[in-house]
C-alpha cells in the first residue's frame, strides 16, 4: 500500500467544538465560505473564497435588514 495513503487512513480526525466555532463571527464566517466553496466545487461551479466571503457578507446584512424591518413593523 502506498505510504502516503496508509498514512492517511491512520490519522486520527480533529474534532472542532461547532457551538464554539458558530459563537465566533470571524470564525463563522470563515466556515460557512469555506464550505460554501467546497459545495459549490462538488456541483462544478468554482468560485473563490473572496467570492464566498461576499456572498455570505451579503446574505447577512439582508438577514439584519429583515430582522430590522420586522422590528419597525411590531412597534
């Protein structure tokens, strides 16, 4: 068996703690664009980081605005 590969199949996996990561903005916001490249890849559409950041930035100042409007309107 190749080494590289058997190297591979015996390290042990990194466990991430969500609730922690999802509690950090900054680190939020890189995971969601890191996944959201890696989704998109699978679908073969490439995109960048840069693109998936802004994507997300995006996404939730309309998120704030929504909440925002929702506010003004049960007042």
């Amino acid at each position: 068996m190749d080494r590289l590969l058997k190297q591979n199949l015996t390290m042990k996996l990194k466990r991430y703690n969500i609730k922690e990561i999802y509690s950090d903005p900054v680190r939020r916001r890189m995971m969601i664009a890191q996944s959201t490249v890696v989704t998109q890849a699978r679908e073969g559409i490439d995109i960048t980081l840069e693109e998936a950041l802004a994507s997300y930035d995006e996404v939730m100042k309309e998120k704030k605005t929504d909440i925002l409007d929702k506010n003004v309107t049960k007042s």
